[in-house]
C-alpha cells in the first residue's frame, strides 16, 4: 500500500514511503541480479550484433551506440530528472545475459539519475513505445567493478511509459477562481473532470488516489503521478481539507481544491506552508 505521509495530520515529513510496486529496478543497475532468484531464468538469445555495434549504429560523442529496433510515439522523451519504466534485456559482448526483465515476466521502474550513465544518456534519447539496441562501452556501465557484468554491454530496451519529476502548476494555483464552489469552512473546489460513479467516500473509508500538491506560489512538493502509481490511505487520516474535499467526490472524478491554512498543516513547522492546491482524481473507493 502506498502511505501519503505527507498528507497524514500527524507526519512530520513532506515525502511519501517508496513502496514496492512490482517492478524491479534493472540488476545491470542496481544490486539485484537475474542470479539472485532462487529459480534460474530462462534465457534469452544474444542478437546477432551483440559482438560490436554495426556500421549502421549511430554514435553520440560520449561513445554510446545505438540502433532503433522499433520507432515510438509522440514528441516528448523523458528527461534525467524522470522516473522510467522500460522492458529490457542485457547481454555481455560474449552473448551471455546477465539480466532481463522480460525473463522476469515484469517491467522495470526507476529513476532516470539512478542508473548508469550509458542508460540514463540512451533512455532520453527514446520515445513512449520505442525499442532500441544500446551498446554501453565499460566507461559509461561499471568502469570494470567487481562483482558486475564487465566490459562492453549491450541492452534492449523498450521505453513503456515515464513519469515527470515535477507536473507544472495550474493557472489558478495562487487563488480559487470565481467559478469555484466553497464549503462553509472557506475550502474551494471546482471539478475538472465529472466521474463514472454515484458512491461517495465516508470518512471512515479508504480511498485510492492520484493527485499533486502545489504552495500557492506554483511549488509542487509532493505527487502521487510522479512516482507513477496511485496512493492509498485512510480518509480520516489526513489534513482536514483532504478528509472534507474528497468525500464531495465520486469515483473516477477529477478536481481541483484550494485548501486554507487551517485545514492543511495550520504553519506547522516542516510542512508546506499556507494555502495548498490540490488537483485530485478519486480512481476508486475499495
């Protein structure tokens, strides 16, 4: 499950608990390794290039190769600072494969900036849906650590979908627009997005959610869309403004909520200060 601390009345930290999701981060750059499983994987066979990058392979001046396998869509490529998700599969220059997330049967996610250089360079190079062969020359995988796959390394990789590091602030963000509707505790909210439901949260209940939070002046300091999977918590266990705001919500609902001091953290030291804007979309009440 994942927790929103920061939404929590008594946390006392902004960030949320990475939980795990299912996907793995990738053993060619993290510690886990295809040879870490109790069962060993299948295989899968080396492509027929694995030797050396073709004459056709492009070139950046870092020394990276690639080719494109399979082109992607869309105009706009993950940036170093965003979380990815990619199908992979990694081979040494000898054929042998040292790890793969197709074997695995799962998708991997991570931070961009996490891993090594060769696939935080190549990943921005792609699109959503793209495929593409890298050929990562030892400078830019392990520099010959020991314990790690040596030497030149070779990956496909397909680019599933990415996740912004931070989502701009709407418009409205420092105050409620005169179409917003206010509660009579001075919350203001307006829906961006009518839902498919007629069931309305109680208090008592969980909810299931995507959202961020904006300070009034367009900071985003915390978002459920960045990490790329939705949050779930109990509704009485959070700011006041969030436990109001989202019982006037039915399932698959977007809105917008301007919520005031007094019912976000009251100045609490620590916390995002002042009025907080939340854009919140209400997936499911389990």
């Amino acid at each position: 499950m994942n927790q929103t601390l920061c939404l929590l009345a008594a946390c006392s930290a902004i960030g949320l608990v990475a939980c795990s999701n299912g996907a793995d981060k990738p053993s060619a750059t993290a510690d886990k390794t295809a040879a870490g499983h109790a069962k060993e994987p299948a295989t899968l066979a080396p492509p027929a290039d694995v030797a050396a990058p073709p004459a056709t392979a492009e070139k950046s001046a870092s020394g990276l190769a690639w080719t494109i396998l399979r082109p992607g869509s869309g105009d706009t490529r993950p940036s170093v600072e965003d979380t990815v998700e990619v199908h992979y599969t990694g081979w040494t220059t000898d054929g042998k494969m040292f790890d793969s997330s197709i074997v695995r049967g799962r998708p991997a996610r991570f931070p961009l900036e996490s891993v090594i250089a060769g696939w935080t360079e190549g990943v921005q190079l792609m699109k959503v849906g793209e495929q593409r062969r890298f050929w990562i020359p030892v400078e830019l995988a392990y520099k010959h650590q020991p314990g790690r796959p040596n030497g030149m390394l070779v990956f496909d990789v397909e680019l599933l979908r990415f996740f912004p590091a931070v989502i701009p602030a709407p418009a409205d963000v420092a105050a409620p627009p005169k179409d917003a509707k206010r509660t009579g505790t001075g919350l203001a909210y307006k829906v961006l997005a009518a839902g498919t439901g007629t069931r309305r949260p109680k208090a008592t209940e969980q909810v299931i959610v995507h959202y961020t939070g904006w300070t009034a002046d367009g900071r985003m300091f915390d978002s459920s869309l960045t990490r790329g999977e939705p949050a779930t918590f109990p509704l009485d266990g959070v700011i006041k403004g969030w436990t109001e705001g989202v019982q006037l919500m039915v399932e698959g609902e977007k809105a917008r909520f301007w919520i005031p001091t007094r019912l976000a953290y009251d100045n609490r030291p620590g916390m995002p200060a002042g009025m907080l804007v939340f854009d919140i979309e209400l997936i499911k009440i389990p």
